[in-house]
C-alpha cells in the first residue's frame, strides 16, 4: 500500500463496522429468541442448551461468533481502548433495533444516554488506532 | 439478581479482552483478508491458553447474558453491562500499556454518561 496510515484507517473502519453490526443483530436475534420462551431460565443446565437450539437464539450466536473474529482481528493492531469506545456506537444501535425492531419502550432519557455514546464513540474514533508497538512491527 | 448478572457479566468480559488483546498483539497484525490466510491466522492464534481461558470467560459472560436477557429487556442490559468500559480502559492503560491520550478518556467518559443516563 502506498499509505499505510490511510490504509490502516480504511481496514481499522470496515472491520469496525463488521464488529459492530454483528453485534448488535446478534443480540436483537437473542432478545427475540429469549422472549419468545416466554419464562425466565432456571438453573438446569439443559434449560440452557435447549434455548440454544431454539432457531433465533442460534442465529444470534452465529453472528455472536462472527463478532468474536472480527473483533480479534480488530485487536490484532488496534488498541483495546480504542476498540472499547469506538464499538459503543453499537449501544446507540441496540437502543434504536430495541426500539424498532422488538417494539421496547425507549424514554427520552434512554435516547439521550444512546446520542451521548454515539459522540463518545465518535470522538475516541479520531484518537490513533495503535499506541503501542505490538508483535511483530 | 439483574445486578449480579450485570456483575459477572462486566468482570467477565474484561479478563477475556485482556488475554485476547495480549494475544493478539503478540501475533501482530493481521494483513491478509483472504479467507484462508484469515481462518489460519485465527487458528493459529487460538492455540494458546490466553486465548482458550477468554473463550471460557466470554462464555460466562455469555451465560450470564443470556439469563439476564431472559429476566430483563434488552434496552435495560445492553446498557448496563457497558460499565465494562471505564473497567476495560482501566485495564487497557495498567496492564496493556497503552496510552490513553485526553481526547481519548473525554470520549470514554461521554460513553460512560451515555450509559449511566440509559441505565437510572
């Protein structure tokens, strides 16, 4: 690449972005799949494997493991206090599927705490990427 | 019991993105997307006792997110567990060393007002 700095931004962007959709359409699919259960879990530890077979708690841990490599990939240059913050923007997501696609209520309050985070996210995005030299370069 | 899944949840999470922070910097940086170069660099970085005692973590944290979700809504857990993120930059300046400027502590605060204004 000819600009390793443009170019570490651009990848550092897109797997972000894979990391933070992933997430938050994962754990929409497993809010959906819990509640369509309709009773708490007890402590029976097949309680727990047979939600995991119920088809929307599946699909989110499916997106749930895609979230997982992207995520370590991300980690493999970028600092973890800046993938922290920056992945928090999914926070302001989960509020608006919360709100949009489950039908939860979300208070005035509740939207504000989600914009706040999204400008946290947003400001922590134009720190550096790396500050530590890390592995092999 | 909500706030003892939130506890577990945020110790939990932090253990398992130190170990896999460490480990993947001791890997460097990934530089080819294919999906096989992708999948062996993955592989190979799973061989590792930091990696296998994240996955073991994130599954308690897992565990303890799913039981939360099933007593809670998802509006009132996803914000909740985000405390995780003064921990975790904590965590990220002590243990991982890396520098985490004003701009970046700003940005985690507002994050943190964010959150405590979701979750009261």
């Amino acid at each position: 690449m000819s600009n390793p700095t443009g170019s570490l931004r651009l990848k550092t962007w897109v797997v972000t972005a894979v990391v933070v959709l992933s997430n938050v359409l994962g754990n929409s699919c497993l809010s959906w799949g819990m509640k369509q259960r309709g009773r708490a879990l007890g402590g029976a530890p097949l309680e727990y494997v047979a939600a995991v077979f119920t088809p929307w708690v599946a699909l989110g841990i499916a997106l749930l493991i895609l979230w997982l490599l992207a995520r370590m990939t991300l980690l493999s240059w970028a600092d973890l206090s800046f993938v922290v913050p920056v992945t928090a923007v999914g926070y302001a997501l989960a509020a608006a599927a919360g709100h949009f696609l489950l039908g939860e209520q979300v208070s005035p309050q509740r939207w504000a705490g989600a914009l706040l985070i999204a400008a946290g996210a947003a400001l922590v995005g134009t720190t550096s990427v790396r500050t530590t030299a890390g592995g092999d370069r | 019991m909500k706030w003892l899944c939130v506890a577990i949840i945020v110790a939990a999470t932090t253990a398992s993105d130190a170990l896999l922070t460490r480990r993947m910097k001791q890997h460097g940086e990934i530089r080819d997307f294919r999906l096989g170069a992708l999948g062996r660099a993955l592989a190979a970085v799973a061989r590792s006792w930091h990696v296998m005692a994240a996955m073991a973590l994130l599954a308690v944290s897992f565990f303890a997110f799913l039981s939360l979700l099933a007593i809670a809504d998802m509006s009132f857990a996803v914000p909740a567990t985000a405390a995780t993120f003064v921990v975790e930059t904590l965590v990220a300046r002590c243990l991982l060393r890396e520098r985490v400027s004003a701009r970046r502590w700003l940005g985690t605060a507002l994050v943190t007002g964010g959150v405590v204004l979701i979750a009261l």
